[in-house]
C-alpha cells in the first residue's frame, strides 16, 4: 500500500505490526485491513488484550516462563517430577514438548541462545539461575532440550561443559530432531521421540 493513499491510523498499525517477526508489509496490511473490516467492539477486545499481556503477565521466578501466577502452574504441581528439569530456549518451546504429553519434570527458559556475533553471552540467558536451581539439591536430572541450530547447538555444548561437575545428570534430546531444526516447529511425535531417548552426555 501506497502511504499516501493510507489514513495515518492504518498505516501506524500496519507499521507496528510489521515489527512482529515473520511479518512483511504485504501480511500486515492483510492483518491491518481485516481488522478494520471487524466491528470496533473486537478490535477493542483485541486492544485490551494486548494492554493486559505486560499487567497481567510476569516471569515465574523458578523456571522464568511466562505466567498470570507466581510461581507457574507448571511449579506448583505437585504431580510433576521437580527432580527433572528440561532447559529449552524459549517458551514457545515449552509449548511445544507439553503438546506431546510425555514429559512431566519442571522446565527452565533461558530466553535466549549464545550468539556472540549479536553480542548474546551466558550473562545475557538464564544460565546463572539455572546452577542456582541445581544448587538448590533437589535436581537430580538435567534434559538440555535447546534447538539443533548452530546457536542452540552451541549452548547445548556450553551448558554441557559448565555442568559437567554438578551433582546432576546430564541429558540432551536424542534421535528425532533434524539438524537446523528449531525445535518449536518439530510436531509432538518426533518431540516425543527425542524425549523418550535422551542420553547421557558425559
């Protein structure tokens, strides 16, 4: 769209949707239009939904994923194995492996991959509050269940190395997730898979 055919309202939209990742001015302006087109009363229920994520919403402050309650609901089970903790990369990896139904330890996000040509050191992710937690002595297990991309590789090897003389055990996702894969995007039986045949890494 040309901007100056577009009100001023609908371009500012289509701009910060643009921000979003994935999404081209062509998406955006698909998006922006269809919003438009709804009745005001969605598209403020849309508003208010996007005013409440950063009121409602916080970091648990064991595992650091995203909740209404401190800590998660994923915490405070008393079902789920806390010996067991997986560490993915992000929360939408979270997502992805409670799809498949298999794993019932706790999780850790780190929020990040090391990648140091963005200037992403172990400071920068949720590694020092990971040995914290191990600290703690009740983590018998630790499932490293970052991405097979070169960055989530990378942190895998890290993590490896720093925890190699923790009293846990260590352990990656095993056969099923395809190099360069990012693991969010993996369907939950192969996620299954590589959770039920985890091994040992030293």
């Amino acid at each position: 769209m040309s901007s100056q055919v577009v009100p001023p309202a609908l371009e500012r939209l289509i701009q910060d949707l643009t921000k979003l990742p994935g999404i081209g001015n062509k998406t955006a302006s698909r998006l922006a239009m269809n919003i438009l087109r709804r009745p005001a009363a969605e598209a403020r229920e849309l508003a208010t939904a996007l005013m409440e994520l950063h009121s409602t919403i916080q970091l648990c402050s064991c595992c650091f994923s995203f909740s209404e309650d401190d800590p998660c609901t994923i915490c405070r089970d008393p079902k789920r194995d806390s010996t067991l903790v997986c560490v993915v990369e992000q929360a939408g990896d979270l997502l992805a492996i409670e799809k498949t139904g298999i794993f019932q330890g706790h999780y850790h996000i780190l929020h990040g991959v090391l990648s140091p040509i963005d200037g992403i050191g172990p400071s920068e992710i949720k590694v020092n509050e990971l040995e914290a937690r191990i600290a703690g002595g009740s983590i018998k297990e630790i499932l490293i269940a970052t991405s097979s991309t070169v960055p989530g590789e990378a942190t895998a090897n890290y993590l490896i190395d720093r925890l190699q003389n923790k009293p846990v055990l260590v352990t990656r996702l095993a056969c099923g997730i395809p190099m360069g894969m990012d693991i969010k995007y993996a369907d939950k039986h192969t996620l299954a898979k590589a959770i039920e045949s985890r091994s040992k890494t030293v």
